[in-house]
C-alpha cells in the first residue's frame, strides 16, 4: 500500500529529497511512496522549471498542506536548520504527519532510533546504538559513529564525520567535510564550518571552523 508524500521545498535540496523518495520505490519493486508534489511559499521561476523538468507537480504554497488529508505525509526538504525548523513548527498546526526516508545505498546500523522527518541520503553511514531526532539531515556520504545523539533538526552535511559518543544539540549543523571527534558536545543552534576539526565542546549558538576548529 502507497503513502501520498508532498515535499516541503523546491530548491535543489527538496528536490534532492524527492529522488530518494524515488529511489525508496524503485528498489522496492513498488510504490511505497505516492509523490503527491511540492509546496513552497516563494519559489523561483528557475526552480519551478527544474521541477517539471523532474515531472513533479508545484502544488502551491505551505498552507496547502493545512486541508490535505490526515493520512498525507510530508518532508521538509530544507537544508538550514533553523529553516526546517520554522517550517515544521507551522505544519505541527496542521495536523498531519511527517514521513522519513533512508535512501537504499545508506546504511542505518543496529539498535538506532529515528524520528519523524529524518532522511538520509545516499551513502550516509550509521554505526550502532545511535539516537537521531526529528526532522535530522544525514547528507551524502555523512557518517554518524557508535552511541552518538543528534537531537532534531540537526543538519549533518556531505562527507562530514560525526564521531562516536557525540551530542548535537538541537539546530546544529555540520558543514561538508567537517569532522567532529569522539565524545564531544555540539550546543544548540551552533555551526561547525565546512573543513573544520572540532577538538572540544562547542557552546550554544556559535560559528567554529579552522583545524582545529576555534
């Protein structure tokens, strides 16, 4: 049985989310996903064209959202954090679920949780015993380690390396190539650069990048 999924976003990460919704349906053999479209509140004339270009239907603006059926599913396909959360604080109101997606070439270990809203993308890679929230980015080739928790909306972005043992605080995001080593804390709403080494613990609400990351 199919589930209808409207995706939040038309730029180029909603229609990244999109294909792993695809790519869920053509490795089962089936449509596990019915893609209803897209809903964004202020796309571009270029973005709109790439979407049809997919054969993606532009169903019009977020609030679309508030009379589909209770049985719809949606995604948030934004990569700022904070974005997605301002966003999915909106939908709560709705009154509808979120769906998530792990794309067929990732691999989600053992005895890990998941919330609402996850995706990862192909190549993102889960060791064991990990928890990850609500609405949480595993980009392309993102790896998470051993007994490590990203709390929700938490963006880990392509080839970054979230080591074992690790806390990310609501909001964070790991930018691309970035390394966060073993057992540290990531505070809320905080940004690792893209290329950083994070050696210590990151407070609330702040940029770190450089090698190591200050």
């Amino acid at each position: 049985m199919k589930t209808e999924l409207v995706v939040v976003g038309c730029g180029g990460h909603g229609r990244e989310v999109l294909t792993i919704a695809r790519a869920v349906n053509e490795a089962a053999g089936r449509p596990i996903w019915q893609l209803l479209g897209v809903v964004d509140d202020r796309p571009t004339e270029e973005n709109l064209k790439r979407l049809q270009r997919l054969d993606v239907p532009y169903l019009g603006d977020v609030a679309w959202l508030r009379d589909a059926p209770p049985t719809t599913r949606y995604l948030i396909g934004v990569g700022d954090p904070r974005v997605r959360r301002a966003i999915g604080s909106r939908i709560d109101g709705y009154h509808i679920s979120a769906a998530s997606l792990v794309h067929p070439d990732a691999t989600i270990g053992p005895d890990t949780e998941y919330g609402p809203g996850f995706v990862a993308f192909a190549g993102a890679r889960v060791t064991t015993n990990v928890t990850l929230g609500c609405h949480v980015h595993l980009n392309q080739n993102a790896t998470v380690g051993h007994d490590s928790t990203l709390a929700d909306y938490v963006s880990v972005n392509p080839l970054a390396a979230v080591s074992g043992d690790c806390h990310l605080a609501t909001g964070v995001l790991v930018g691309t190539t970035a390394a966060v080593l073993q057992g540290l804390r990531i505070g809320r709403d905080s940004t690792v650069g893209a290329g950083a080494c994070v050696v210590r613990d990151v407070p609330d609400q702040v940029t770190v990048k450089g090698v190591p990351a200050r």
